[in-house]
C-alpha cells in the first residue's frame, strides 16, 4: 500500500526559507522508475506543480519559481524534500507530495498517489 | 508554457444526469512514445487531496467505477461522468505531461442539484 505524508514549516514570516518533508512508504525512491513530484494549491484555488524528483536523482523544476527551488531525496528514509527560499504571501498553500512512476522512458507524468497535504502560511 | 483550459468551470446535475467536462491544451499533447496522448484527469472532493482518475487521455485508474470515461485526442479532451450519484461532487482537473513544467487546468466545480 502506497502511503505519503507532508510536513512542513506551517508558518513563515515573508524572506524566510520554506522546508517540507514527505515521508512515504509502499514503495523506494532507490528502485528504477519510482518518481515523487510536489505540487501546490492556494485556498480555493487550482493545481500548480513544483518539481518531480526521481529514482536517478533526476529533478525538474517549473521555471516559474525554479531559482527558489531544491528538490532532494534521502532514500535510506524514505523521504523526498523541497525548499523554497525567500517565500513571500503568494506562498501561502496547502503543498502536497505525489508519487509517479515512469512510463517507457518518460520522465514527465501524472500522479498516481497523492499525500494529504499540509499547509502553509506566509504572513508578516 | 502548456495552456489548459477546462469547461465549465462549473456546472450542476441532478443525480443519474450524464455530465461532460472539457478540457483543450494549447498544443497537441500526441506523443509519440506508445502513440498516446498525455494528458491525466483527477477529481478533487471538498477538504480532500486530488485522486487520480484517468491518465493517458482515457485508461481508467485501477477501482476507478467505469462511469467515468476519458476521451479525445491532440488538443481536446472530455472527461464523460455517466449517471452522476451524490458522491461525485467535487472539482475535477485536467492535467498534460506533454512537456515541462507540467500544467493543470483551472478546474470544474461539479454540483449535485
């Protein structure tokens, strides 16, 4: 059974660094063809991706806030990272982590297994 | 960047109705990797994270109930909900893995009448 969680810095003053967790199970991020990828979503409004890490320790990053963002993996703890420097309100989400798995070849898919989410409050 | 947009945004049934949510991409999101098209669809219910419901334009996620059928190709999309129940109130999204960064559609509110 695939599980993932979030954790995270909850509340954060504007400049400072955003630092989540997700911890999962039912699967390895050292095993070929294992993805985990974050993505974000503001109170009441839609999706928007962050970046995918995988198995290789290949990363992508959305270009948008790509100079903000550090995607890592420590696969002795089943866990993936992701920071964000100099946050700002527009950071203000719930962040989730995401499980993909790559399909022939492909490095860019969809989610299969989402965790719960946790939120994020930026605000001064 | 992938542009999706989805329509409605929203729209509201009554229960056993069949529904159609629409979603066209800026550009073709054909592959040529299996000769399928790259687009996922996901269904959002109040206070709950996205779960996946198609993948590849129209495979069913596995325990995914066959109301729910995806179809199109290159740049339009539908995601048919058959005989809407209760449970499937909830905002559903489109999402293409064409190319990077990976983009989402704006969403459709479904309500249940």
């Amino acid at each position: 059974q695939v599980t993932l969680k979030e954790s995270g810095s909850g509340i954060l003053q504007p400049s400072q660094t955003l630092s989540l967790t997700c911890t999962f199970s039912g699967f390895s991020l050292s095993t070929y063809g294992m993805g985990v990828g974050w993505i974000r979503q503001p109170s009441g409004k839609g999706l928007e991706w962050l970046a995918n890490i995988w198995w290789d320790d290949d990363k992508y990053y959305n270009p948008s806030l790509k100079n903000r963002l550090t995607i890592s993996k420590d696969t002795s703890n089943n866990q993936a990272f992701l920071k964000i420097t100099n946050v700002d309100t527009a950071d203000t989400a719930t962040y989730y982590c995401a499980r993909m798995t790559v399909y022939y070849g492909l490095l860019l898919n969809w989610f299969a297994y989402w965790g719960q989410g946790t939120l994020v409050t930026v605000s001064s | 960047d992938i542009v999706m947009t989805q329509s409605p945004s929203s729209l509201a049934v009554s229960a056993g109705e069949t529904v159609t949510i629409n979603c066209k991409s800026s550009q073709s999101l054909f592959g040529s990797v299996r000769q399928k098209n790259y687009l996922a669809w996901y269904q959002q219910k109040p206070g709950q994270s996205p779960k996946l419901l198609i993948y590849l334009a129209s495979t069913r996620e596995s325990g995914v109930p066959d109301r729910f059928i995806g179809s199109g190709s290159g740049t339009d999309f539908t995601l048919t909900i058959s005989s809407v129940q209760a449970e499937d109130l909830a905002n559903y999204y489109c999402q293409q893995y064409y190319d990077s960064p990976l983009t989402f559609g704006s969403g459709t509110k479904l309500e249940i009448k």
